[in-house]
C-alpha cells in the first residue's frame, strides 16, 4: 500500500468505486470525507487483478489513517464467512 493526496485517493475512489450505483459516488465522498480531521493519511493500493473489483476502504482512527484497496468477489465472500455460520 502506498500513500496518495487525497486528491489522488479521491480519484481512484470515483474512478474505480463504481459510481453512485454502487455508494461511491460524489455525495458518498462529500458524506464521508469531505469534512476529514486534519492530518488524516490516504493509503491506495491498486486492483491486483481485473478481478479484483470490490472496492474497501478501512477507516482507522487511531492511525489517523483511510485504506483502500480492492479485493476479489470471492475473496469479499470468504472474509465475510465465519466458521459454523451455516450450521
């Protein structure tokens, strides 16, 4: 992961994030972070893969820090599937 502007953050946010259809649309950006605290880091990682088209962005706080990157479809199902959750 490599650190970016926002500006640069922003662009691959709205370029890559799908669009409005998918949340990552302008009103989405202004929502949640047009208004960042000061000092804040933006971290990118470009799509590994062309299948790598799910968008994340982790927010950390204490780091002072937002993450983006993107991940598989399947490797998005796998992290969101807990051991036992179909027993």
């Amino acid at each position: 992961m490599r650190e970016a502007t926002k500006e640069q953050f922003k662009d691959m946010y709205l370029r890559l994030g799908g669009g409005e259809y998918r949340g990552y649309g302008m009103a989405q950006w202004n929502a949640q972070f047009a208004n960042d605290k000061p000092g804040m880091k933006y971290l990118v990682e470009e799509p590994a893969t062309p299948r790598h088209t799910e968008m994340m962005i982790v927010t950390d706080n204490e780091a002072k820090e937002h993450r983006l990157f993107f991940m598989t479809e399947q490797g998005l199902d796998d992290h969101f599937d807990f051991p036992g959750k179909d027993s």
